[in-house]
C-alpha cells in the first residue's frame, strides 16, 4: 500500500502552517479565501483525506470493520452483509455497511469517500472490472476486495467458482433430459464461444464459459435464442426479461438463472403463467441466499459456501488491520450443487 498523505505533506505542498490545513479540514479558524481555496486544492492533488479510522483505532475506543456492496436490490446483498457482521462480531468486532449503485462509477465514489468513515479496514464487493490494473485499490487503509474480478496482486481477495459449477449444472440439466435450456440473465452484449474460453474474470462471462464448456464437451450445439439478457440480475429485471422472452420463444426444458433473485423471479414469472415447476420447466439459481429454502418449490441452486467466503475475508483484513504486512493473498471458495424441487436431476453421469 502507498504511504498515506499527512496534514504536514499538505502544509508543506500549500506553504502554509499545520493550524491552517486542520482549520481548512474542520472548516474553522479565520483566512483569507484565497489561502483555504489554495489548501483544498492541494489536499485534492495529493490525495490527502481525514483517517477517521485511523483516529478510532489508534485511541482504542472500537474495532470496526467497514463493508462496501451495492444497495440492496437483491437477496445476496443483505445475505452477504448478514454474514459479514456474524463473523465479524465473533471475532469481538463491529461493521459499518456502505452501499453503492451498480453502476460504472458507484464503486470508486464509495471508496474514495469510506476513509472519511470510522472503519479501521473494509472489505469492498466489486461487481465491475477494475481500470488501470486496479489503482483504485491502492489506498492508505487496509481493504480485501471480494467479487468475481481481477484486483493484479494490489490487496488481498476472495473469489468463488463460477465455471466449474455452472458447468456440472449444465450437464446435470442435460443427462435428466433436458433439450433446450435457457440461461437468465446471461451477457447484454454479443459474444462468442472463442471469447469465452479466454475469459478470466466477471460472473456472467465465468459462468457463460462453465454452459460453453458442458454443451461443447458432449456435442451439444450452441442456440443463443436461449440467452435471456437482464439489465441488473434483480427480481424485477428478471421478471420482465423472462415475460419478453416467453411470448416470443417456444417454451425451454429448463432455465439456468444467473443467481438466486433472477430464479425466484422465473419461478413465480412461470406460475404466473400457469406452468408447473419443475414438470413443465426446471428452474435453477446460484448464490444459496436463505429464500431459497422457503420459496415454492424450494430452488435447486449452486452453493459457494459462503461462510468460508466470509470468514477469510473477514480474517485477511483483521490481520491487515493489526499489522500483518505478507505477501497479497487470494482465497477461491469452493461451489457445490444443492438440489431441491424447483429442478430434480434423474441421474448424475459427472460428480461434484
């Protein structure tokens, strides 16, 4: 990690003194406009932010752990927080929660605002790929990024399979017999086969290789009729790209959703409709958030194991937090199918 910018690297960049910079940063004392306009540019040129945080921790009143996630659109978003607090407090620590909007520039607007937060460390879930090999991660506070893209060995990071299960599941949905199946909430933008066998990182495009990869490894041609893009993989999204989606196209064998919202969106979509699940249409979903469990039917799903997901994140920042200085970690966790009504499997030629 860089070296943090000081209220002296400040005062000396402006040629003014330390009691001029923290009546800028508390917005006090009496200047002349032009020298608090000149501090505050310098402070934005080098960067220079109030380390809350840095203030709580060094005086010993909390251990606090921030989470930055997008906003709470979806079932995972909670789910995730839940279980970021459980572990967390178990470790004797607090959580402070910070959203973002799914969107190109939610995630750098929230970073570059959390060091104002009294947070000692924060793990951040990205959902979009990182510009400039990952140089927003360079910060002065200590971060694990979790999520599906590459952070270049900047921080500490935990993952999940996404091909690999996607790919089981696939063939599970083939050798019970299922011909046509669609997959919700694949990628807006056109792609090929070729593209998919490069891809290394970002859910969508990771899952869309593990559907390549079964369909390739027994013969089983390719029809992208059968991709139903979302804009957001929301219930909501979900519901209206599916309803689209039915009115045009003849009726799938099964429907591989892109996580759980977008499966319990198809469930009900397809009851709606009259059509029984899963004799009429399998459905499946990934992430295991706990309304899987109570939604009729019960949705077969991929789990990623998500308490091992949590907890070494949770644990790589507390150890960053409290000086550990080692070489960047990566943690992947491992993905398994869980299978209930929504989609049964007659027999399983591939194992987990």
């Amino acid at each position: 990690m860089k070296r943090r910018t000081t209220i002296k690297d400040v005062a000396r960049e402006a040629d003014v003194s330390i009691k001029t910079v923290s009546n800028v940063v508390n917005h006090s004392g009496s200047m002349r406009p032009e020298t608090r306009e000149r501090v505050t540019t310098v402070m934005k040129k080098l960067g220079y932010n109030v380390n809350v945080s840095a203030r709580t921790l060094k005086t010993g009143f909390s251990n606090i752990i921030g989470l930055g996630i997008f906003d709470f659109g979806q079932p995972f978003a909670p789910y995730f927080a839940d279980k970021v607090i459980d572990i967390a407090e178990q470790r004797g620590y607090g959580v402070i929660i910070s959203t973002y909007e799914q969107n190109k520039t939610g995630l750098t607007r929230l970073i570059e605002r959390n060091s104002q937060l009294p947070a000692g460390g924060w793990i951040y879930f990205n959902e979009q790929p990182l510009s400039n090999h990952g140089l927003l991660l360079d910060q002065s506070y200590p971060l694990v990024a979790t999520g599906d893209y590459l952070v270049y060995d900047k921080v500490d990071s935990v993952t999940m399979e996404n091909s690999e299960p996607f790919r089981l599941l696939t063939h599970r949905l083939i050798d019970s017999g299922c011909s046509s199946i669609a997959v919700l909430g694949s990628p807006l933008e056109d792609f090929t086969g070729e593209q998919l066998r490069t891809v290394s990182e970002g859910s969508v495009w990771l899952r869309m290789k593990g559907y390549y990869q079964a369909c390739e490894e027994i013969g089983k041609p390719i029809d992208p009729s059968l991709f139903i893009p979302c804009k957001k993989w929301r219930e909501k999204d979900g519901t209206e790209a599916l309803r689209s989606f039915l009115a045009a196209h003849d009726y799938p064998d099964a429907i591989m959703c892109m996580n759980d919202a977008l499966a319990l969106a198809a469930i009900h979509e397809l009851q709606r409709k009259g059509l029984r699940v899963p004799q009429d249409i399998q459905v499946t979903g990934f992430d295991n958030v706990p309304e899987s469990r109570y939604c009729t039917p019960t949705l077969t799903t991929i789990d990623p194991d998500m308490d091992h997901y949590i907890q070494s994140a949770v644990d790589m920042l507390i150890e960053r937090m409290n000086g550990y200085d080692g070489p960047v970690r990566r943690v992947v966790s491992h993905c398994s199918i869980v299978e209930r009504d929504s989609a049964q499997f007659i027999y399983h030629r591939m194992s987990d």
